[in-house]
C-alpha cells in the first residue's frame, strides 16, 4: 500500500484531482461553470471523448473481427465438404473406369478361351517384407475361388491361389521357389518347369530348370504353361528368356526368365476358376 502513495499513477490521479479541484473553485468565485473557458472545457473534455471513442470503436472491431472469423470458417468448411465430395466422385470415377476395364479384358479373354470361368480381384494387401511379391486379393471361396487356381492378368500368368477365405485368397507369385510351373519354350517346344530364388526374386525374374542340355533355347525366346498337372491350362504366357547357363549337375541347363507380369505392381487379377482339363493332365 505504501508503495501506491509513491507511484505515478498515483501522481497523475492527484495532479486531475488538484486541477479538476481549481476549477470547481475558480467557477464558484465567477458564478458557475457556465464562465468556465471553452478552451479549458475542450482540453479536458476531448482527450475524455477520444479515449471513448477509441474503446468503443476497439469493442466494435473486435466483435466485427469474430463475426469474420466465424464467416470465414463457415466457408472454409462449406469448401471442405465440397472438396470430400469431389474427391468421393474420383474416386468412384476411378472404380468405374477400372471395372470397364477389367469387363473389356475379361470378354477378350473369354473369347479366346471359352472354356475358363473367372473371379476378377483386387490386391489389397502385401507384406512389405514379401520378398517374392505375394499378395492378397478380395474375392474368395463366396466368389467361386479355390486353393490351387490359377491367377492370371492379359499379360500372362502371375502365380496360384494357395489359401482362401469367404471374401479373400492368398496368392503365391510365380517368383516363389514354391510355384512349381510345367512349361515348354514356345519357339523349340523344349519341356522346362518353372522355379525361383530370392536372389531373382529381388530384380523380378524367376527360372526355368530341367532344360535339355543340348536345347536351343535362346535369349529373347518365350515360355509357355504346359498344362501338365492340370492347375494351369496350357498356353498361358510366362515370360522371356533373359540368360542361359548350365545347371550344377551339368546334365542340364536353367534360363533365368522375366515375366511378362509384373507381379510387384500388379493391382487388379483374374482368378480361372475351372477350365477344360482342370485337375486332370493335358497333352503338350
């Protein structure tokens, strides 16, 4: 409290009182404030009518400036939802244009291949540590899809169906060691069967073993599914030969081939269901 008496706000107050004081005093000597000076009624009233009107005119921006703050979220979220809309409608554009695509595919497939009945899939699902490239797809045993069916694009074979639920199957890719395809060299008709490594698997390629050694396979030939075994039907297209070398037994030899599916990428499938010779053994 002592320190109030001593501070300058203190001052100032006794210093308005001192002068507000004089003029009351000098207005009782002269008969009234109505002989008070304008030019002192000015110099004390104004500055107390710009202070006024100051605040008032604060109170007023800043209740102002809420009013355009809440305008303006209104809008940004008007702008919002249109945005989600737009982006709903792309993507069921792009669902569309994905399911004509994959209805165009299928006729030209089926006309080639009357006989094969098919489940069309989408990937959902890979393990970023998969090193062969298998995935998941969203069609299941409620879509016809069964353990050992053959998973195909137009491009050619990607692999089998190796376990299936209701609304979903596993698939293993043509780059895993555990896909075992019967092929045949489509320029020679060299018998092969397919098999893969985790070295190849890493550049997108699997191989071809059991070739004859005296086979006149060569770089840029293509294989073909066989259809000995009765899981793929014969004529689906492998890949290109890439390398030729001797197997370690030296009674043979492997080519290393590149797929014409890129099964790392690959997004949309079609799982062959039955087709003529399916589990049984075809003639190559």
């Amino acid at each position: 409290m002592k320190g109030f008496w001593k501070s300058l706000g203190f001052k100032v107050l006794a210093g308005v009182a001192l002068f507000l004081m004089g003029i009351m005093i000098y207005a009782a000597s002269t008969g009234g404030f109505a002989t008070i000076p304008a030019t002192i009624t000015g110099a004390i009233i104004t500055p107390i009518q710009s202070a006024l009107a100051a605040v008032s005119n604060g109170v007023s921006s800043f209740f102002s400036g809420l009013t355009s703050g809440s305008q303006l979220q209104r809008q940004i979220e008007e702008q919002n939802q249109v945005i989600n809309e737009l982006r709903q409608q792309l993507a069921e554009y792009d669902e569309m244009k994905r399911q004509n695509e994959l209805y165009k595919q299928f006729l030209e497939l089926k006309e080639t291949n009357p006989d094969y009945q098919f489940a069309d899939g989408r990937v959902i699902a890979i393990d970023p540590s998969e090193k062969y490239g298998n995935f998941t797809i969203d069609v299941g045993s409620l879509g016809g899809v069964s353990p050992d069916d053959p998973v195909i694009t137009p491009a050619g074979l990607v692999g089998v169906v190796y376990e299936v639920g209701p609304n979903w199957a596993k698939v293993r890719t043509i780059l895993d060691p555990s896909t075992q395809v019967s092929a045949y060299i489509g320029r020679n008709r060299d018998s092969c069967i397919s098999g893969g490594s985790a070295s190849l698997a890493q550049d997108g390629l699997f191989r071809l073993d059991l070739l004859p050694r005296e086979t006149g396979t060569a770089v840029g030939d293509y294989a073909v599914t066989s259809g000995v075994g009765g899981i793929y039907p014969a004529g689906l297209l492998l890949g290109e030969i890439q390398e030729i070398s001797p197997a370690a037994d030296n009674l043979s030899v492997y080519a290393v081939v590149k797929p014409y599916v890129d099964v790392h990428n690959v997004s949309s499938v079609f799982v062959i269901t039955s087709f003529a010779g399916q589990g049984g053994s075809a003639e190559e």
